[in-house]
C-alpha cells in the first residue's frame, strides 16, 4: 500500500520505518526541513534503538523515503497518518490541536483519490469529528474518510511495541476503512495482535484512558513507598506481591521519582479537561497528576534533607536526566524539577547522561555536562540516581566514592543495595524500602 506519514518525530519516524518494513510503500514528511535532510542523509534525528538499521535498510530496498513537500506524498497515498505533536496548551492543560488542524488543511488541499485519513496523534474525544469537517470543508469533493488509531508505542522500545502490540485500535465506523486499516496491519496478523474496531470517540478515548490508568498505577505505588518509609515496609516486596496477582499485574509498580515523558503528563492534563467540559470530572486523575507534580519537586526536597537541610554552595550529580533509559527525550522529565528545585537552594548541579544531555542543553541552564558518571561525581557532595540506564546499574562504586567529596548517594530507581552501599561507606537514600533492602 502506498502510505504518507505527516510527522516524522517518535511516533511518526517509527510508525514509517515498521510499516515501510512490512512492505508498504512510505514517504514520511515533515516541515522540519533540517530534520528531513538529516534523515535523507541516513542521520537519525532522534535516539531510538534498532531505528538507524531499520531506517537504512528500507531506505536501501526503495520502500521508505523523507520529504518536506507534503502534496505529492498525500497525493500519492492511499492511507495518510497524521503523527504531529499534540503538547499542553499554555493556561489550561487541554491538548493543543494547531498542529493537528494544520495538518488536517494541508492535506485536504492534497486529497487525490479515495484516501483514509488516520489520527494517530494522541487527540481528545471529538478531533475526530473536527478533522472531518475541515477536510469536508476545504474539499467537498474529496473522497475521504477520517479514522483514529492511537498509538501505543513506548520510546526505547518502539520497534518492538510497533511491530508486536499487545492490540491495535481502531477507530471508524465506516465498512471500507476499516477493510483499509486491517490491509495496513495484515502483516501483523503473524503476531497475531488483536485488531479492535471500535467507534472513533471510542478509540480516542481509549488512549487517554490507557495512559492515565498506566499513571494512576505508578502513583499509587509511589504513595505505597512513602507509606513504607513510614511503617518500615519494603515496596519492591509490596509491589511483587501485588503483581503476582493477575487482576493486578507486576508492571508500572515500581516506585521513583514520579512518572513523566512526552506522554503520562500532557495526556492526563488533557483527559481532566474533556472530563471537566463534559461535566464527568475525573476525580481519581486530577489527583493523581496533584500527586505526581509534588512528588517531582519532593525528590530535590530529599536530597537537600540528606545533606543535612541545604545545598547552598554544595554539588550535587544527577546521573540520568532523561524521563527513562533508552531515550534522549527529556520532555517533563522527572529530573527538569530536581535539578531546578536544587538550583533554587544554591546547589551546583553536575549531571550525566548517555544520550540526554543534548536535549537536556536546551532545557536547562547553568549545569555542568560530564563525560561519563564517575566524571560526574568529581567533586560531588551527594550523587542522585535520577534515570536507571544500564550503565549506571553496575557502577564500580569504590571509583564513584572516590571521585567524591562527600558520600550521600541517593538511588530514586532502588537500583543498589542498601547493605552494599553502606558497607561501602555510602550514606545510601533508596525510595520506599523502609530500612531493608
Ligand atoms: P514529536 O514532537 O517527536 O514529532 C512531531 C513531528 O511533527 C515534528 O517533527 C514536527 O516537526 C512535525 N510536524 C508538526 N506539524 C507538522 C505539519 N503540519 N506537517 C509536517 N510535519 C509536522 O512528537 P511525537 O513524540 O512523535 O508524538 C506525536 C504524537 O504521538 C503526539 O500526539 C503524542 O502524544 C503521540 N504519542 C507519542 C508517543 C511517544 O512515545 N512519543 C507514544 C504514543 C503516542
């Protein structure tokens, strides 16, 4: 099938790259025009594992190509995806649309032949209807119909969650573009991922519904650590033991530094609005979204109590800064209010990340870049595990101790043990395991 994708960040680049690999025929496009150069070069704008081998490859075997022009991609194509951002709007948290209805324009002007018109951007109940209308609007004559097919891909893993979803939603209520949308995804049968056809609104809802309960479940287990804290439990036993049930499952419980991402914290805001304008507010994610803002803030609080009530003139290194490992995405990551909130106290902050720190340059102001985690803790009063990548879960930690001027270590993803680290001579800080570990 001939396929344009309108978008070519995360999802978008993704999206392109697996379903060029499936055989279809994709012309990614996108308005960065730097962007598209950088992938016509073979240059992968984004960290994402497997993607740079994915991407040449079917660039190589002629299925997968980059372009600024949208016209002649959506001209050509049976299925257009739109895969633009869809951020918090400034003042009320609501999804900001713009880049969706520009989009939606855009295409419409394109339209040749009968095309199906696929929302995977993560949009409020009812975008749908609106894309519809303005493409109705501009072309009358066009013959489309608009679908939605959230997206459920997680970054560091996209690849493998593209190409083997636990489901694929999608949304139409119209016989010929669903027949359309199980053609895109027939490869995927092999895997045997359940195709659900729901209505449009159901299938927009789902996503946000999906999200919110995924963030509702890493809040509540980090409640459950500050309780453990209190009563002397063990949160990593409280969370195994609840996820051996399988009402419950063993995922999204394990306790940190509060959930954050391009994803968790725009799709809450978002889904708490509609529930409002709908006037069926959401009590159970306002409070959650309350509780995870607080719990970003709480995480500097701890280090500043662990280093004896301030860190004025003191240095503190962040090792991870990205929202998790395997991505350089640092939207609304945990770290952004860590490292702000111990600046506010007078901290020197240093920091580390494997693929990160560009993305984090852009963000914040005044830290110092280091070349690997030891460098990082030159110097340091207190070393915060922010991010649990690979390279920070076996540290030679005589090396880190060495390195450092003072000796509180604390360990936001409980990746160390605390006997361990203090027969090291750590002053060890985990989160929720209540003095044992
Ligand atoms: P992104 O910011 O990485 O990529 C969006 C891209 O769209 C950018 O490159 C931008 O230049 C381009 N763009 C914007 N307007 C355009 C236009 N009119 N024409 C052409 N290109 C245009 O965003 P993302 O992380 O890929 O997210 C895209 C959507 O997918 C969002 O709605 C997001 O919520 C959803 N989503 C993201 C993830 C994730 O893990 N990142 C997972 C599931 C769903």
């Amino acid at each position: 099938m001939k396929i344009a994708i309108v978008g070519s960040g995360y999802v978008g680049l993704v999206s392109g790259a697996c379903l060029a690999d499936f055989g279809h025929a994709v012309r990614c496009v996108d308005k960065d025009a730097n962007k598209i150069s950088a992938l016509r070069e073979g240059r992968i704008p984004i960290f994402e594992p497997g993607l740079d081998g994915l991407v040449a490859s079917n660039m190589a075997a002629g299925r997968l190509s980059f372009d600024t022009d949208l016209s002649a991609a959506v001209a050509e194509a049976e299925v257009v995806f739109i895969a633009v951002g869809t951020p918090s709007r400034r003042g009320d948290g609501f999804a900001d649309l713009t880049y969706v209805y520009a989009a939606a324009r855009d295409i419409a002007h394109a339209l040749r032949g009968h095309t199906v018109l696929v929302t995977k951007s993560t949009v409020p109940v009812g975008t749908g209807d609106e894309v519809e209308r303005i493409v109705r609007e501009l072309r009358p004559d066009a013959d489309f119909q608009v679908v939605s097919n959230p997206e459920f891909l997680r970054e560091g893993a996209a690849i493998d969650d593209f190409k083997r979803p636990d489901r694929i939603v999608v949304g139409s209520d119209d016989a010929r573009a669903r027949e359309v949308m199980n053609e895109v995804y027939r490869p995927l049968y092999l895997n045997s991922a359940p195709i659900l056809h729901t209505s449009r609104r159901t299938a927009e809802l789902t996503k946000y519904a999906a999200n919110a309960f995924l963030a509702t479940k890493i809040t509540f287990i980090n409640e459950m650590a500050d309780l453990c804290e209190k009563v002397g439990a063990n949160v990593q036993d409280v969370a195994r033991g609840m996820g051996l049930d399988n009402r419950i499952g063993a995922k999204f419980l394990h306790a940190g530094p509060g959930y954050g991402g391009s994803c968790f914290p725009k799709d809450t805001l978002a889904l708490i609005k509609t529930a409002q304008d709908f006037g069926a507010p959401s009590r159970i994610v306002e409070t959650v979204a309350a509780v995870n803002d607080q719990r970003k803030r709480s995480m500097a609080r701890r280090v500043i109590e662990a280093l004896g009530g301030s860190v004025r003139g003191r240095t503190v290194a962040l090792l991870g800064l990205t929202f998790k490992p395997n991505t350089d995405d640092m939207r609304d990551a945990p770290s952004l209010a860590i490292v702000t909130a111990l600046q506010d106290g007078g901290a020197n902050v240093r920091a580390f990340d494997p693929e990160g720190m560009g993305q984090a340059a852009l963000v914040l102001n005044d830290v110092a870049y280091a070349s690997d985690a030891y460098d990082c803790a030159a110097g340091a009063d207190a070393v915060v595990l922010v991010t649990e990548w690979n390279t920070f879960r076996a540290l030679d930690l005589e090396r880190i101790g060495a390195a450092m001027t003072g000796r509180v270590f604390l360990d936001l993803r409980n990746v160390y043990k605390r006997e361990i680290m203090e027969a090291k001579g750590f002053q060890y800080h985990d989160v929720g395991r209540g003095g044992d570990a």
